[in-house]
C-alpha cells in the first residue's frame, strides 16, 4: 500500500501517525478535518495499513465512536471495504459483530456513549477515537486512555471543532504546549479551504453548504471551517452583542417604502416553580426593518421597536397586535411562535393579516434549535442591529435577556436555549429570535407606512 492512495492532506498525518506507531513513541495526534472531507478514509486506511503490518506477528487496534449505532457500524464497513480493496477479500472476518480479525491481528470497535460497557480491549498498534468532540472526558480517561498503556500505543483523535471545552480542543491545547516544547508535529487541521485545493466537487459541495446555511451559521463554521463555539454557556457571546449595538433609534412607526418584519413570543401558561422564580410570562413583540446588503444574500435586520404586555387577556390585546401589525407598521411578515396557546393566536392573525404575511412557528427541540442558530448567525455575521438604549423598559429587558440567554448543546448539534428562570424572562430574546426568521424569508412586501 502506497501512501499516493490519499490526498496530500491525509497523506500528512498518515505518515507522522505511522512513524509514531512504527518507533514506539506512543504520542497523541489530533487530525481535525471538515465534515465529509475524508478522514473517516483516512482511518480506515491506517487500520488497513497497520492490520496488514501485524496480520502474521499479532497485535490489535481499538476505535472508539461517540454512538456504535450508526457509527461504529459505518466504521466497521468502511474498514471491511477497505481491506476488500487492498486484496483481502474473504481473507477477514467480523466476529462478535465489533470485531475485525485479518490472521493474527485485530481491529475492536466500541460505543463511547457514557452508559456503553468496556472491557477487554487493548490497543497495541493504536488507539483512535472518531468524532471525539462527542467523546466526554471522562468516558475516555476512565475506558479508552488505558487500553493504550500497556503498549504505550499512539492515539489518534478524529473529529471537528465544536464546544472549546471538548475533548477534542483540550486534546488541540495540550498538542500545541508539547509542539512548542519539542517541536514535533502533533495538530493536523485541515479546514475545507484546504481540502477544496485537492478535491473540486467537494468544494462546490461546501460552496452550496455555505449559501444554504449561511456564512456565519454555527454549524457552518464548526463543520468545515472548524472554529470551535465560544465558551460561557451563553447563546450570545460578548462579541456578538458589542455588534449587535445599534446607532439608529427606536421608531414609532413604518416609513413608506421600507421593508418590515416582526417577532411575536406569545405568553404561555408557565410551571408552578417557574411561576415562583420570575411571574408570569410577557406576550412580545419585536419589529425590524430590512435593508438590503450587495456583499450579503441576507437583508442585515434593524430592531426598530419593542413592545411586551403581561396579564393582558387575548380578546384585549389581539387589537393591539393587530392595528401595530397592519396599520402602524404594515408588515411584510410576521413569525409567531404557534406552540401551545400561540397556535390559536397565529390562526387569527393569518385571518385578519393575510396567511401569506403570517409565519406560524412550533416549538419542538429541533425547531427551537434552528433559532437560535439563525439567532447567532445574524449576530455573529454583523446582520442584526437594536435599537439605542432610549431609557425604555423594553430596552432594558429585551438586553438583558440578550445577555442572560443561556445555551446547551448536545452531541447530535440540537441547540437548547433559555433563560434561567432565576435570572427572569426569555420573551423578547424569542421574539428577536422569531424576527430574524421572519427576515429570513423571500418575497417580503414594503410597508405602506403612515408616515411619510
């Protein structure tokens, strides 16, 4: 097997990975590559490699994959695929399911889900561990780490960037205090810039991902330009908020021929607990104002007013919403959020507004994780902009809930987000939330404002 079977980007760590393994040096690597750029071939190739180095003498390799399925199970295919390509067709064969013997050495496969049982392995050629920004520390150092101790065998760690807290970054960190030490190259990243020079679909592939996700989009630039999320805990970063910072100020009305779109965050009915912790939820109400950028596909969104009512009943405040939606603003849309109580209110909006001018929202995991998504890719990209403090309590609300908005992430890239409800209301950061949406979507009217 030739290392000219891989692109110049695997070939790199392929031969620093062999040469650890082959001199007994035992050292850690990380290889972080952008999504679908071909380091699960590259595993698959140093397991083939190194199965046909030991197939006579013996020994065994261990992967670890965040889930067995479906992960370890593509593991398992792709390194059968692999060793029917270099020759071994019906010479290997998978036992006990997570098992893949060719002669005398092995290859074991295991699940590192937290709850996952792990006996028995041992790694005397090498250690990997797929996906490990998915890997908890713990898991690891408690299962994995002393298979590899007996031998003092190489680790590899695969995967892309995501919390900075990972596995996978901490593993980044400590590589670059040992580089500097010894100089010995430890860290191979590679994002999809540079896999693109090598591979032209894959960069018109990413080129799609790019405009269908947007630029700034967090799963973007974790994917494939491999900049992992801030730390803190928080759905909006330091940063972000300093770009969020408006100079224009909050506005009473539309302006004829501008373009405007709204949040609606309607009350629903809350827990005892939460109840207890900060009272009775806000029905809110955010409006912006579209312009439209020749260096951007999307409009940047200027929060230009927001409103908030508490213990309002619906037939007093349904009115309200909608003589601000359709006569003082005139928007061209309106996302709602449809969850619960909320779907009755955007099927009277749709009926007095028009449906095409209505966006109805349900909350589910996914959904609510796909705003707060839009919610920091807007933020983070320059696009979103509030209003200047104007002394208001809305104002000050609508920050603070900015500011306090917590974020969870969990392996599979869902997005929780809230505020504690020690810290107060998360209202006005839902409706900001829906009013990016609502900017989000094509064939949006101009308001035919009363002011001119």
């Amino acid at each position: 097997m030739a290392l000219t079977r891989l692109r110049p980007y695997q070939a790199e760590p392929a031969r620093a990975i062999l040469a650890s393994v082959l001199r007994g040096l035992g050292l850690t690597f990380v290889v972080e590559m952008s999504r679908q750029a071909g380091k699960n071939e590259l595993s698959a190739w140093l397991e083939t490699a190194l199965l046909t180095r030991a197939g006579r003498s013996g020994g065994s390799g261990v992967k670890a994959a965040p889930t067995f399925t479906p992960q370890v199970k593509y593991s398992i295919d792709r390194l059968g695929r692999s060793l029917d390509g270099a020759g071994y067709v019906g010479s290997w064969r998978l036992i006990d399911g997570y098992v893949i013997r060719l002669m005398n050495a092995r290859w074991l496969f295991y699940s590192a889900e937290p709850t996952a049982s792990v006996v028995g392995g041992t790694a005397s050629l090498l250690l990997e561990v797929d996906e490990a920004q998915d890997v908890t520390r713990e898991k690891f150092d408690r299962d994995f780490r002393p298979m590899a101790a007996a031998y003092n065998a190489t680790t590899v760690m695969y995967g892309t960037a995501w919390e900075e807290t990972s596995l996978l970054e901490e593993a980044l960190a400590s590589n670059r205090e040992l580089e500097r030490r010894d100089g010995v190259r430890r860290n191979f990243v590679y994002p999809w810039q540079h896999c693109a020079r090598y591979n032209v679909a894959y960069g018109r592939y990413v080129h799609a991902e790019r405009l269908r996700l947007g630029e700034s989009h967090p799963l973007f630039t974790t994917q494939y330009e491999l900049r992992p999320l801030p730390g803190g805990g928080r759905l909006l970063s330091p940063a972000d908020l300093e770009l969020m910072r408006g100079e224009h100020g909050r506005e009473g009305g539309g302006v004829a021929g501008a373009t405007y779109v709204a949040g609606l965050d309607v009350a629903g009915e809350a827990a005892p607990d939460e109840m207890a912790a900060r009272g009775r939820d806000w029905t809110a109400l955010t409006v912006g104002r579209l312009s439209r950028s020749a260096s951007r596909d999307l409009p940047v969104v200027q929060v230009v007013a927001a409103y908030r009512w508490q213990s309002v009943s619906w037939d007093a405040l349904y009115p309200q919403l909608v003589a601000l939606l359709d006569g003082v603003w005139r928007v061209g849309r309106v996302a709602v959020d449809a969850t619960a109580i909320g779907e009755a209110a955007a099927v009277l909006l749709s009926r007095s507004l028009g449906a095409a001018r209505v966006m109805a929202y349900r909350y589910t995991q996914r959904s609510k994780s796909s705003l707060g998504y839009g919610l920091q890719a807007a933020a983070a990209s320059n696009r979103l902009k509030v209003y200047a403090d104007d002394g208001s309590s809305e104002w000050r609300a609508m920050w603070d809930e900015l500011r306090l908005c917590r974020a969870g992430y969990s392996r599979s890239r869902v997005l929780s987000w809230e505020v504690d409800p020690r810290d107060g209301h998360d209202d006005l950061v839902n409706a900001v939330a829906l009013l990016v949406a609502a900017a989000g979507e094509r064939s949006l009217g101009t308001a035919r404002g009363r002011r001119e």
